[in-house]
C-alpha cells in the first residue's frame, strides 16, 4: 500500500512540473492574405478603440457623478442643519 501511494504521489509531483515547464505560447499572428479573416481583425480592433474610448468615458462621467455626489451630500446637511445653502457654496 506504502509503495502504491508513494508510486501516485511521484506520478502527481512529476505530471505537474511538466505543465510548470512549458513555456509560453507565441501570441504573434502571422498575417493572412484571406479577406474575410483580415475584415475580421479590422473589426476587433475597432472595437477594441471604441471600448478603450467607453472606458475613458465612463471613468469622466463617474468623475462627475461623484463631486456632483458631493455637492448634493453637502446641500442635503446643510439643509438638514438648518443652514441656507448658499452659505455652504
């Protein structure tokens, strides 16, 4: 039984660093002459530039949703405090 588990146990440790030692794959594509898969990378770049674009976007407009955010939490405790709100601004 020892030499069973012993044997597992060494077929584990050594199938696991053989999947450590690959190295990584080559991510370059090589180009294409075909249309149809050429339109296709056109397309995903250009998806790529409009989500970049998006992010950029939706990062400003939570900008100014948060000091908006703000402004109104200010307005709201003076008000609550009895204080006019111009006086806060």
């Amino acid at each position: 039984m020892k030499k069973i588990v012993s044997t597992l146990l060494f077929c584990m440790f050594s199938a696991a660093s053989a999947c450590w030692a690959q190295t990584e794959p080559d991510r370059t594509q090589p180009g294409t002459n075909d249309q149809i898969v050429q339109m296709h990378e056109r397309i995903s770049e250009a998806n790529r530039v409009y989500d970049a674009k998006v992010a950029a976007a939706k990062r400003v407009y939570l900008r100014q949703k948060a000091a908006a955010k703000k402004e109104r939490d200010a307005s709201v405790a003076a008000a609550r405090d009895g204080m006019p709100a111009a006086a806060t601004q």
